[in-house]
C-alpha cells in the first residue's frame, strides 16, 4: 500500500492543520490574558496577541502544507515514467 493510498494519512493531515490553526491562537490569547491581567498592562494589548498567534497560525500551517504538498509531488514524480528517445529514433522537428 502506497503513503497516499492510506486512509489514515488524510486524517492524520487534516488533524495536523487543525491542530497549527488552534493551538497558536488559544496560546498567544491565554498567555496574552495572563500577562496582561499580571502585570497590570492596558486590555488593549490583546489585539496583538492575537495578531501575533494568527500570524504564527499562518506561518506554522503554511511550512506544513509546503511540506505535504513536496511530499506528494515527490511520490508523483517517481511514478511517472519518461521516455527517452534512442539514437536511432526518427524525430521530426519541423525544421527541414
């Protein structure tokens, strides 16, 4: 059975970018709350934690999805099969 034919990997994927959509924003929104009620700083600043964990949510999914996506162009590439012409191949290119 091929990587890409096990139904597992499909979930395993999507849970994968759930996961990078998630975890970011919930961690730069909690950590944010709590430095901020801590420390005494103005409500404010959790607009750039926020800011701050969708600009990670986007960088960490994207890395990921670069990274299937190499992976199964990789397993593509190997199957396909190129010709290679002999020498004593007839080859007409249109130039007489």
């Amino acid at each position: 059975m091929d990587k890409k034919d096990n139904p597992l990997k499909v979930y395993a994927v999507v849970g994968q970018i759930g996961f990078l959509v998630i975890v970011p924003l919930l961690v730069f929104i909690w950590g944010g709350s709590a430095l901020i009620n801590a420390l005494g700083w103005p409500q404010q600043l959790i607009i750039v934690c926020v800011l701050l964990g969708i600009l990670t949510m986007i960088s960490g999914t994207a890395s990921y999805l670069a990274k299937v996506v190499k992976m199964f162009a990789k397993d593509d590439k190997e199957k396909i099969s190129v010709h290679r012409r002999r020498d004593d191949d007839y080859y007409d290119d249109g130039q007489s």
